[in-house]
C-alpha cells in the first residue's frame, strides 16, 4: 500500500513539474521607447514552446493589430490567441511562430490617437517599420524575411493588414484581414466630435490610404509586387464593414490579384474574430512553410566618378561573381555584348563602358553573399564622373549641363543628356519586371566641397525619384558614402563634414564612413581595395537595415 502512495505521489510530482516548466507558451509583455512618436510604446509577445530552451532558434513572425479602442492586449486577452496557437501547433494545423501584438492607440479614439498610417502628430507607420519592427525581430530571434512575415488584423487593424500589405508588400508573404476598414463606409462610421481631434485625423488616414482605391490605381508593376503576397479576408455577414471588403475583394479580382474571401455567419465582435483565428494561423503557417519565393531587390546608384569606378579592374575582380548578383547594363556596350536596359552577371564595369572598378561590385558580393539563396541582387548604376549633386536635379539639370566643360557633356550624352530621366527609364523597367527598389546609394560630393546646401539638393533628388517611382520613403533607404578621408589625405576630405550632416535633412539615410579606405595617387579617388571595403561597408549598412 505504501508503495501505492509513494509511486502515486511520485507521479503527481512529475505532472506538477511537468505544468510549471518554463518552456510553454507564454505572453510576454514589452515596451518600446519610439524617437518617432516621443513616446513609450507597449507591446505583446507571445512565444512559442521551446522558446528558452532553444537559444539558436528563429522563428517567423505575425503581427496581429488590433481595433479601434483597442490596445497591444486585446489579442492575448479577450481575442485568446494563446490558447488557439496552442491548441492548433498540438494538431499540427499550425507551424511554431512568434505573434507580436502593437499598440495603435489604449483608448477612447476621440480623445486618445489611434491608427495605423502616418497623420499629424501620429506617424506611426513610420515608427512600426523603422523603430519598432526591426527592434522586435532582433530581440525575439524572428527569421526577419518576407517569405516569413505575415500581418493580420481586426476592424482598424484589419484595414492596417491590408494598407501595410499594400505598402510594404516587399515585406510580408501574406494578409489576413479580418472585418477589415479597408475605407470609411458610408454607414456605421465613428462620429467626428473634432474637426481636428484625433478622430478626425483617424478618419482622413483611413480616406487618403484607401484599400480599395490603393487597387484601383495600382498600376502593372504595383500589381505584380501586391501578387507576391497571399491574401485572405474575412468578413461576417452581419457586420457593418461588409460591403467594404466585398469592394475590395472586387477590386482585387478585376486587378488579377488572387485573394481568398470568406463571408462567415457573424458580426464584428470577439466571437467573431476568435473564431477566425482557427483560419489565419493554419492560413499564415501554410505561407511560412511553403519553398522560399524568388525575391528580386533593386538597387539604384548615382553619383560621380568614384561610384561609376575610377579603379583598375583586377583578375580577383571578374571571377567568382555569383549568378545571383545582376547589372541592369546603363549604356549599350557592344564590344560587350552588352545591351541598354538588359540584366547581366555583374562582372565589372558596372557602369558605363570603360568606367572601372566601383564600391557597388562589392557591395553586390556581400549582400548575395550573407542574403538567403532565394533572393537576387539587382543594381543599376548610373553616375557621370566630375559632376554636380545639380545634374541629377530633374527641373534644372540642363542648365547645369548648359555650363558644363565639353568632356562633361560628352559622358552625359552616354545618357541622352539626362542621367536622372535614364536611371528612371531603367528602374521602371526593372520593376515592371518583378524586381524591388530597396534602396538608393549615392556616392557624390567632390565637385560640391563646400556647398552648404548639398543635403537639401541630395533630399530634393531623393524625393523626386521617390515620387517618380511611386516608392515608400519608409522602404528606400539613401546610403552616402564619405569622400576620400583626411586620415588618407582626401584633397575634398572636407565635405564629408557636410556629407555627415544628410540625416538631419532626410531621416531615413546613412552616412558610409571611408575612414581608412586605400585611396589612389590623387587621393581624390579611391583604389581597387579602398573600393571594395567601401562596397562592403555600404553592404554591411544594407544588411543591418535588412535585419540581416
């Protein structure tokens, strides 16, 4: 009988053991101090099993957003997605993944901000894609890839999904968008109490990123990248948001774009939107599982002499380029082979036809080199040694061009006499062709030592590629690589106290240090191995950005 008791008090132990391990599940609450907003920001994070005991592990990632008055716990509480991703990976229905819940607002909307686009006093979009997204995937070991990043959402949240996968379809593989505010209907809107309160504001956030109308003007390129994501909404039919999402899912199919849509016996409560769980995780967990696909990034490089490559190429220089590492050919070269508006294997030049060795070759070989197999690195380079920041100026370059030597305007003629309008020519080129513009090196500034106003003129070229590429300034970073360095002599090493002013004239850029970069003779050029460990440093910039 003792023995009875001993191995049943034994088994009991065990089980108690058993339900206090650390390695469950569990919601882990965080903050997040936003530069953006000048403000705390909470958030939710629920980890899979196994979490602490795997250290090595990544994860992929859904960011679940929720509704209006709603905060970072309204998932984790009354949406019980704990016990639903729980109960799911336990029959297989789900894969492991991390689920990050936001704070868009904690409160009454018509006294407290709330939303998920940018709007006075409230840029939140960018805060979520510069601060917050790359803070979380680095301290919570998510993969921090496209193909494993889903976003998901409910009322406000839902129509945050569908807008961020509109807007940012470079970055996730799918969107569940659950009675989604895909616009402002025409009934059942929230009151405007101030016409310029935060509901308000919320309301012309929500107006001026339209889902539907975001498809309806989408043109052929847009298409093509919102088809690199999975879509699937989800709307119950009592819910005042219905006619909405049956809009947007019209739009989609007259777009071309696959969508799934489901009309469920519903309305827009908790009910409602927990039961949709048991659909979106198994959706998104499908997504994650699926083979890698192939991602195109597109790179876009001006500047003067020392980005289109003023070094001799050498032997280690033309061999070992990988196939996944392209050039968009600036110029026709025919003793090349090498054909205007064409991809080829990056083997140097990179820019025009005798032009030399430049930091973007090894800016490719690293990124390919530290990127996953599926993605391809794109560049197009097109840069006129000895000029102006002032040539890329797209209203007032012929005049600049006007003034200019001869041995200047016979480069520019290379490009029909307006570099800016061919590197437009070739991006759009290269994204109606499925590529993604994910950022803009620039490597100029010799020719402007001393010029005050290079960072505006750098931010006013910025924008106007931006607007004339339809791009996100969120998504395209500007990275601007120093001169040669005083350390090495630089006989503009000057300017690179001007250079390093950029950020504060345009938020979203990086300064390249060439400190101890080996220079040419002239130290205003840099040599073969100065170019590649500035390409690199450009890379490293990149991959960090990346969240690589």
């Amino acid at each position: 009988m003792k023995r009875i008791i001993y191995f049943i008090a034994l088994c009991l132990c065990v089980l108690s053991v058993k339900a206090q391990s650390p390695y469950q599940s569990r919601v882990v609450t965080d903050t997040i101090y936003s530069q953006v907003l000048n403000a705390k920001r909470a958030y939710n994070v629920l980890l899979p099993q196994g979490f602490d005991l795997n250290k090595g592990k990544t994860y992929p990632v859904l960011y679940l957003l929720h509704g209006m008055w709603g905060n970072n716990t309204d998932w984790t509480g009354p949406g019980r997605v704990k016990d639903v991703m729980d109960r799911l990976i336990a029959s297989g229905e789900a894969c492991e993944m991390i689920v990050i819940t936001p704070d868009a607002g904690g409160g009454d909307p018509n006294v407290v901000q709330n939303g998920y686009y940018n709007m006075p006093d409230w840029d939140y979009e960018t805060f979520f894609f510069t601060e917050f997204l790359p803070h979380v995937e680095k301290k919570y070991r998510v993969i921090g890839d496209k193909q494993h990043r889903a976003v998901a959402g409910l009322s406000m949240g839902g129509g945050g999904a569908a807008g961020y996968g509109q807007l940012h379809a470079d970055k996730f593989s799918a969107v569940y968008a659950m009675s989604a505010l895909m616009d402002i209907p025409e009934v059942g809107a929230a009151p405007v109490n101030q016409a310029d309160g935060p509901m308000a504001k919320l309301t012309r956030s929500v107006i001026d990123n339209s889902c539907v109308k975001y498809i309806q003007k989408a043109d052929e390129a847009r298409k093509a990248l919102l088809r690199s994501v999975s879509w699937f909404v989800d709307c119950g039919d009592d819910d005042f948001l219905l006619d909405r999402n049956i809009e947007f899912f019209r739009a989609m199919r007259q777009a071309g774009i696959p969508c799934q849509f489901r009309i469920r016996d519903g309305g827009h409560d908790w009910e409602y939107w927990h039961s949709a769980l048991y659909t979106c995780l198994p959706f998104v967990s499908r997504e994650f599982q699926k083979p890698a696909k192939e991602e195109f990034h597109v790179y876009l490089c001006l500047g003067q002499s020392n980005m289109e490559g003023n070094a001799r190429i050498e032997a280690q220089d033309t061999i070992g380029v990988n196939k996944r590492f392209q050039v968009m050919q600036a110029v026709d070269c025919s003793d090349r082979g090498r054909v205007k508006g064409e991809w080829y294997k990056a083997v140097p030049p990179l820019a025009r036809c005798r032009t030399g060795l430049t930091p973007v070759d090894y800016f490719g070989r690293t990124l390919v080199a530290e990127l996953p197999e599926h993605i391809k690195v794109g560049v197009i380079n097109v840069a006129v040694g000895g000029c102006k920041i002032e040539l890329f100026d797209k209203e007032n370059y012929q005049a600049y061009v006007n003034e200019s030597p001869d041995w200047l305007k016979n480069m520019v003629n290379e490009y029909d006499g307006n570099p800016y309008a061919r590197l437009i020519e070739l991006a759009q080129k290269a994204q109606q062709e499925g590529g993604v513009i994910k950022g803009i090196l620039l490597h100029q500034g010799e020719s402007n030592t001393g010029d005050q106003e290079w960072p505006k003129k750098v931010k006013a070229v910025y924008d106007s590629l931006l607007q004339d590429l339809k791009l996100d300034p969120n998504s395209v970073p500007l990275l601007a690589g120093e001169v040669v360095h005083e350390k090495q002599g630089g006989v503009c090493a000057s300017m690179n106290e001007i250079i390093n002013t950029l950020p504060e004239v345009h938020p979203n850029s990086y300064v390249i240090s060439s400190a101890d970069c080996d220079v040419a003779r002239d130290n205003l050029h840099f040599n073969a191995a100065g170019y590649r460990e500035l390409g690199r440093r450009y890379a490293k910039q990149m991959l960090t950005i990346l969240g690589y």
